[in-house]
C-alpha cells in the first residue's frame, strides 16, 4: 500500500444530467467537474437556465436523469455544504437593521430568506457567527443601520454574509450584480473574490455580463440550448463554442480588456 491518500470529492461534479423545466430541457446529458476553490462564472443567454442550474445544485429543483454531486455526495436539501445567494432575495422588514438581518437567516436554509427571529433568543456562538460573517463581508458599520436606509451594494453585502452563515464550502451567487451600478459591481465581484480565497472556498457566480469577472474568474461555465461548457475564457467565450450554444452565428469582440458577445447583431455581454 502506497499510504497515499485519496483525492477529495470536487465541489461540484455532474454526470450525464438532464434538466428540465416544464418541457423544456435546460440541460440534456451534461457532464462537467467544478475543481476544488474555483470562481466560476456562469453565463448564457436570458432563459438560458442559470438559475435552474443552481437550483438543482441546491437539490430543490429535481433532475430529469443522471447525477448532481456536491463534495462526492448527492444532492438534497438542506446542505450545510451549500450557501446561496438567490436572484430575487426576500424582501427584509424595512425595521430591521443590518444586524437583525442576518440574524434572521440564521436558523432558517441559509439561503438569504428571512424567518421569524426576535431580538435576544440568540445563543452566545449565533451571536458569534453573526459577528464573524459581519466582519468577514466588511459590513460590521451596517449592523446597527435600518435595512432601508442601505444601498444596493450595501444589501448586497449582507445577503452575501447570509450566504456565508455556516461556513459553507461552496457559494451559488444568483445575479449578485443585478442593479448594482460599474462601481458597486466591481466592489462585490471583487469582495466575493477575496473570501473565496481567505477561505479556500468554491464559487459559482451567475451573471449577464462577463466583463465584471474578468481577471477574477478561474473558469467560465457557458450554458444555452440544453447544453453547457466549462472551461477557461479563452477555451469557451469563441465564436464556435458560443454559435453551438445560441443556435444560431455569434461573434466574439475583445477590445480595451472587455468581451462583447454579439449573438444576430445584438450585444450579448
């Protein structure tokens, strides 16, 4: 016996899977590996199926056929393995400060959903872990500040430090940049990035723009037409790869360190 020890399980690993959604076919006969600590953009056109991706990930979207893995066991509800940060986030009480937001996550799925929590039912280590994800986002000055009285990005912030409750090992972030302006943009992907790397942790961030995560993303997962690719930039965001993916010719356009997908003549990302 060599002594060596085994691999650990990829974040995520899917095998022949097939998606549906009504009768639609998301994805049909999929099979990819997210490696272990990776950013991963995930991008496709409007409808394209992002987050019914992440969603079976989550387990709350079933499969039509093969296997979703995460850290080599199957997917299901309720895995602490998991934090996600949905596409449209239940709205908190406008009362609640930042503090009670998080608070109320807590003990509910992690999934930025708010439950019923009150002031001071809290254990010492649930104030603990609210503390640390406060700090870990660099919202501990928002604790105190009603809900309503934050920006966007603010928000973002703490929805992100949710997602974080539990010290998760993956992140599904759906749409983290929507209504957020360049700036704020680039503060989260780049906040999300620095966690993923204090951590150790993987990340798969669902966006309609690629250009935010450049320089950031170690892979990009493309999806579109029941299919998907993962890969880096250079290997997928091309003009074959994508054309197979819309149905129809596209053309990629790198200019000034952006990327333009151009899918019948209308800029895609």
């Amino acid at each position: 016996m060599s002594g060596d020890a085994s691999p650990a399980p990829p974040p995520v690993s899917m095998a022949h899977v097939t998606l549906r959604v009504g009768d639609r076919a998301i994805l049909s006969d999929v099979s990819l590996t997210v490696p272990a600590g990776a950013f991963v953009g995930v991008l496709g056109p409007n409808g394209a199926g992002k987050s019914s991706l992440m969603r079976a990930i989550l387990g709350v979207a079933p499969v039509s056929g093969g296997r979703i893995a995460v850290f080599g066991r199957r997917v299901g509800r309720g895995n602490q393995d998991i934090g996600y940060l949905p596409q449209f986030p239940a709205r908190s009480a406008p009362r609640l400060n930042g503090r009670s937001v998080i608070a109320a996550a807590l003990h509910g799925e992690r999934w930025g959903l708010p439950c019923d929590w009150r002031p001071g039912r809290h254990r010492r280590h649930d104030a603990a872990e609210i503390d640390r994800v406060l700090e870990l986002v660099g919202a501990t000055h928002l604790a105190r500040r009603p809900i309503d009285h934050l920006s966007g990005g603010e928000r973002q912030r703490l929805l992100l430090a949710q997602a974080l409750l539990g010290r998760p090992r993956l992140l599904l972030l759906d749409e983290p940049l929507a209504s957020l302006d360049p700036h704020r943009a680039r503060e989260v992907v780049a906040l999300v990035d620095a966690i993923r790397r204090q951590l150790g942790i993987a990340v798969l961030f669902s966006t309609h723009d690629i250009n935010p995560l450049l320089g950031v993303m170690d892979r990009v997962l493309y999806v579109g037409r029941g299919a998907a690719r993962l890969g880096m930039v250079d290997e997928v965001v091309t003009g074959p790869v994508l054309s197979a993916l819309y149905g129809m010719p596209v053309e990629v356009i790198r200019a000034n360190g952006r990327i333009f997908v151009l899918a019948d003549g209308v800029v895609q990302s």
